[in-house]
C-alpha cells in the first residue's frame, strides 16, 4: 500500500492518463509519432521535430476516455499494456514478449540516426522493424490479458 500523502492524486492522474490513452484515436495517433519524428529527422524540420515532440507529450492526454461499449483493439491493447505493466512485468527485458520492446530500441534508434544521415531506405526499413516490434509486444500483451480476464470470469 502507498503511504505517500499524494498517493491518492497520483493514482487518480495515472487512472485518467491511461483511460484517456485507451482511446483509440490516442493510440492510433501516436504510433504515427514515430514515423513523423523519423521523417522530420530526414527533412531536417526544426518545427516538425518540434511538433513530434510536443504530441509525444500531449498525445496521452489529448483524448477523452474511450466510448464504454468501444470494441477497439487499440483500447483493448492499452489497457493490457497497463496491467501488464502494473503487474510488475515492465516492457523491457529479455523475456517473452519483452524482448520485443527491448530490440525495438536499437531499431528505433538506427531508424532516427538513417534518417539523419539521409538514408531513406535504410530509415524506412528501420522504422518498419521497429513498428512491428511494437505491435508485435502489444499483441502478445494483449492476449495474455484477454487470457487473465476469462480466467477471472470462469
């Protein structure tokens, strides 16, 4: 238990941060992040690098909680992302299907440095690799959170 006196806030700012993130105009959103980031990289666009950065930052919480009856495999996948997360199984490390997410990084990063070195198949590819890693962690993520709940109701 949190005996921080701020606990309670800090519980109810992460509560709506992931709630508003499981929107899927949130989700869908930011994982067009990445490429603009990559992209901006490549063109050398101080502004666009900018605004990359500033809707990594925002993204989460522009968004209002998902419809409640919403079927979205992008809310489905942030929720399970957090309660995989809580669940003390952070998203990186050398486990499955962390590992995932662990060789992301260094396919994220050669997709920015390609970029701005001005290799566009090189960054493409880079960015590609790196955003299937990702969907690939969420997935498996997900389905082991669709497996914990239906072993709750059953």
């Amino acid at each position: 238990m949190d005996t921080e006196p701020d606990a309670p806030l800090r519980s109810r700012l992460e509560d709506t941060f992931w709630e508003r993130h499981s929107n899927p105009k949130s989700g869908w959103s930011r994982l067009l992040i990445s490429p603009l980031l990559v992209f901006a990289l490549y063109r050398r666009d101080r502004r666009l690098v900018a605004l990359a950065v500033l809707a990594t930052v925002v993204n989460p919480v522009a968004f209002g909680p998902p419809d409640p009856d919403t079927d979205s495999w992008m809310t489905r996948a942030v929720r399970a992302e957090r309660w995989w997360i809580e669940a003390g199984n952070g998203s990186l490390g050398l486990g499955w299907p962390n590992v995932l997410n662990t060789v992301n990084v260094p396919a994220f990063a050669y997709a920015l440095a390609a970029a701005y070195a001005r290799k566009p198949v090189r960054a493409a590819l880079a960015m590609a690799l790196s955003m299937g890693l990702k969907l690939g962690w969420v997935e498996l993520v997900a389905r082991r959170y669709d497996a914990a709940l239906d072993a709750e109701t059953h």
